[in-house]
C-alpha cells in the first residue's frame, strides 16, 4: 500500500476563471519540491496517477489537464494514452526539432489532440515547433519586460495562444495584461495545491515479467492474462483502465483474460511500459500471497466442479483481500472496476455460486471446519484443493 500524490496548478483566463491545470509530479506530500527523479519516470507517475490511480475526473473534474512530455514519450507516441479533448500536452524546452519528434507531433494533432511548449525562449531553431503549436508558455522570469513585449509580437503572427507562466507579481500580472496574454499561471494566483489517493504498488518484478512477454512477439493472450492474474496491483490497474473514460470501453467483465482481449495486446503493452517507468515497489508479501491462495482455491474448485468461467473464480478470490491491500471498503473499490454484477455480490454479499466458492475457500484459510463445503466436494477433495493453492501461491511468490 502506498500514498500517491499529484501536484496541481490552475491556469487562468484573462477573466481569471480556471481554464486548466498543470499537473505535476510530487514525490510527498508534505512539499511542493518534485524530489529527485528522472523525467521519464515523473511523466509516467503523473499519468498513471491521473488516469488509473486517482482518475482525471478527481484532479481537474471538466478542466483541462497540462501534463509534461519527455523525449521518451514523444519519441513513443503510443505511450501516450490520453483523451485528446481534455489533454495539453507539454513539451519541454529542452527537446529540439527532429524530423521523428515533429512527425509524432503531427500525428497528434491530426487525433486532435492540444501541443504546447513548455518555457519557452524563441530561437530560429524552435521555428517548426511554433508552427505546430496551440499553445506557447513564456517564461517571464527568463526575460526582461521588452523580450517579452518581442515574443509576444512575434508569435502573435502565428495562429496559437499565449500563456505567461510563473508570475509572482501584481505588476508583472498588470503589464501582462497589457500585451493581451490569452492564459496566465503562477504563485501569483495560486502554488500547486497537492492531489492525495493510495495505490497498490504493483510486483516490480511481475512488471517486469509482463514487460518481457509482451514484446515476445508469439505471446498468447492467455499467457499475458496469467501474469496479470497473478498480481493483484496489475489486476486491479487493468480494470480501473477499462472502467474509465479514456479507454472508450465501459463495459462489465469478469475476469482479467476478458479484459485483456477487450484492451488488445496493444493497449496493455502501453500501459505496462508505463507502469515500468513508474517504478512501483513490492508489495507486502504476506497479503499478496493471501490473495493468490483465495484465488486459486476458488478456481480449482471451479474447476474440480467442472464449472464454467473458472477464470472468473480467480478474480473473485483474487479481490477478496483488495480492501487489506488498498486500506478502503471493499464496496468502495469495486463502484471503480468493471466486474460482472455476479461477481460484485460474490465479493460483498458472498453471493451465488462465486460467493459460495469464496466462503468455502475463507473457511479453508480459518480452518472453520463447520462452514466447509462446496457442491458435492467431500473434506478429502477440499483438503486437497486448498493444499494445491498454498503450494502454487507459495511457489509464484518464490518465483517473483
């Protein structure tokens, strides 16, 4: 379990009514300084956090969101998995022109998406980026009063608008508003004010596993859908994915191998790659391996019983322990996943013959042997089964 935070500084219109935020990474939450951390893995946090972790709608509710890109995510724009009606997408001023950057940024904005530039200091260099953008941000602490009178002239010829960051003074606000600045940010107004939630850290190694499958080029959704399976952060980051806006699917699945089919091959590789930028750290092993004992139980009891969907009595078991594991109730996590309604009342109510798998199972786990019992099994069978989960559960979190 850990604390996730996402720093958040509005932007303004000249009315001064918000008309966006710039997101921000943040490291802690008891400082506004990012900390020590490349780039590349701040641009990831920052995603991950936004759209699976604590959701756009939370941070900037129907604003627009500003969030930096590296060399890396534009070098790479399928990383960039965002909703172009709700997205700016900032480029830093330490990226140069190149014929790969400037096709990606194109692309871009044919998929509609917003490009600013981040800091901006014009040079004849910077030329083809001008071109391309929507937006360009001056940095006023970086210029005198009269290069910034000459940027704005000069990049008025141009079809984009223009936001003054980093103002901090009435006065720089007032001879701001002289040259007509369509957008304005600073201390000024406002610091960036901290965004909080809690996340699961996902298995770095599992991660890592996942990151090396799918670039196998003979990788079988099957064999992606087992390593999600078998770590309850990836898990529940796939399903929150397909639960929210940006994915464009909304609709109900009840197990990972559903999802992954849903999502393609290609979708899921994007978001892992992120999450391997991300940096997750381990999670507790005890509550991990709890849950993969629950899951493989209700699954091989599916099994033994030659019930359909045994995948679906993974998932069961596999989130009966996200409410240990997040530190949330269990009917708050699930209003934000996609599950079958079947498998929700299985997880809250015990219900149905999930429910009834999941209690035999948590019987097993308490050894409360007067609650026992599933289908026709008898205590031998049971005894079985729930000795194969330990074993396997033990094995896979020695091998991860």
């Amino acid at each position: 379990m850990s604390e996730i935070f996402i720093g958040r500084q509005p932007i303004f219109d000249p009315n001064l009514q918000v008309y966006a935020y710039e997101l921000l990474f943040r490291g802690d939450g008891e400082s506004f300084n990012a900390g020590v951390i490349d780039g590349d893995s701040a641009t990831s946090q920052v995603i991950l956090n936004t759209f699976v972790n604590l959701g756009l709608d939370k941070i900037v509710g129907n604003h627009k969101a500003f969030i930096n890109l590296t060399r890396v995510f534009i070098s790479n724009p399928d990383l960039i998995v965002a909703p172009p009606d709700q997205i700016v997408l900032e480029i830093l001023e330490d990226i140069e022109p190149n014929e790969t950057i400037l096709n990606t940024l194109k692309t871009l904005k044919q998929k509609g998406h917003t490009i600013a530039l981040d800091d901006f200091i014009y040079e004849d260099k910077y030329k083809p980026f001008v071109e391309l953008a929507d937006i360009v941000k001056i940095d006023i602490m970086a210029l005198d009063n009269d290069e910034i009178a000459q940027h704005v002239a000069q990049l008025k010829q141009h079809n984009l608008k223009l936001l003054a960051e980093k103002i901090e003074t009435y006065e720089q606000f007032e001879f701001l508003k002289s040259l007509d600045f369509d957008y304005y940010q600073g201390y000024f107004f406002s610091k960036p004010s901290i965004v909080q939630g809690k996340a699961i850290p996902p298995n770095q190694l599992a991660v890592l596993e996942l990151v090396a499958m799918i670039n196998n080029p003979d990788v079988e959704v099957e064999e992606l859908s087992k390593i999600i399976s078998t770590d309850v952060s990836l898990s529940h980051k796939v399903l929150k994915f397909i639960n929210s806006p940006i994915s464009g699917l909304r609709t109900e699945v009840d197990s990972i191998q559903q999802a992954v089919v849903l999502l393609g091959l290609s979708t899921i590789k994007n978001w892992v790659t992120i999450m391997a930028l991300a940096n997750g750290s381990n999670k507790p092993l005890a509550l991990s391996t709890t849950a993969l004992i629950r899951a493989r139980c209700c699954e091989l009891l599916a099994k033994q019983c030659r019930l359909p969907r045994p995948e679906g009595f993974f998932t069961v078991g596999l989130f009966s322990s996200l409410d240990a594991m997040m530190d949330q109730p269990l009917e708050d996590l699930l209003q934000e996943l996609p599950l079958a309604q079947e498998s929700k009342s299985a997880l809250l109510e015990h219900k149905g013959i999930f429910g009834e798998a999941l209690d035999s199972t948590l019987a097993m786990e308490r050894s409360d042997f007067s609650l026992i019992g599933f289908a026709d099994l008898d205590v031998t069978q049971l005894s079985d089964i729930y000795l194969e989960a330990i074993n396997w559960a033990d094995e896979l979190t020695s091998s991860l």
